[in-house]
C-alpha cells in the first residue's frame, strides 16, 4: 500500500501563486510516476502533471509555461508550482502514484485550489 498526503491548497487571486505538495509513504518502488491530477463539479479528474522518477516531465496544455512540477525522490515526495493562476484552475488537486507492479494508481485525499477573480 502507499499513502499520500496533499497539503498547500488555498484561496488566491486570479494572478497569484500556490505551491502543492505531496508525500508518499509505505511501498515506494522505482520506477514510479508522480503527479497532479484535477477535478472540478463532474465525474472525470484530468491531468495536470506528471513526473517519472528519472525526472521526465508531462504537462497538460493549458497549465504549460505557468505550472511546474518537481519531485526528490529521498523524500519521495513531489509538488507543483503554480504560477498565473486563473480562476479555470479552480479545482480539488490530486496527487497520483504509480508503479509498474500491477497495483493500479493509488491518490491522496485532495486538496482545494480556489481561484478568485
């Protein structure tokens, strides 16, 4: 089992800042991905980020240039930088993690991103 823990979410104003991180803990194996996901008010959560831990990098198109997504594997944690933000990323963020074990995607709890206009 691995467990994730979200924390940084907030109010902001359109414009601003906020940082995301997310701690992993319990069976951490290599290779792995880490990354965000978001949901608003409907059934599908969409990409946000991703990172392997070689540190190869995904970005969804409408975070590109305005978002970034870092890892430290010692840790075994990984955050997102979200810069510009507008009120379309409001959202409830999640953190994923994968492996190559066949035991599917496990996610954090979710962390509210408001974005004021």
């Amino acid at each position: 089992q691995v467990q994730l823990v979200e924390s940084g979410g907030g109010l902001v104003q359109a414009g601003g800042s906020l940082r995301l991180s997310c701690a992993a803990s319990g069976s951490i194996f290599s290779p792995n991905t880490m990354g965000w996901y978001r949901q608003t008010p409907g059934p599908q959560r969409q990409v946000v980020a991703t990172i392997t831990s070689g540190d190869r990098t995904n970005y969804a198109d409408f975070v590109k240039g305005r978002f970034t997504i870092s890892r430290d594997n010692a840790k075994n944690a990984v955050y997102l930088q979200m810069n510009s933000l507008k009120p379309e990323d409001t959202a409830v963020y999640y953190c994923m993690y994968a492996d190559f074990r066949g035991r599917g995607t496990y996610w954090g709890q979710g962390t509210q991103v408001t974005v004021s206009s």
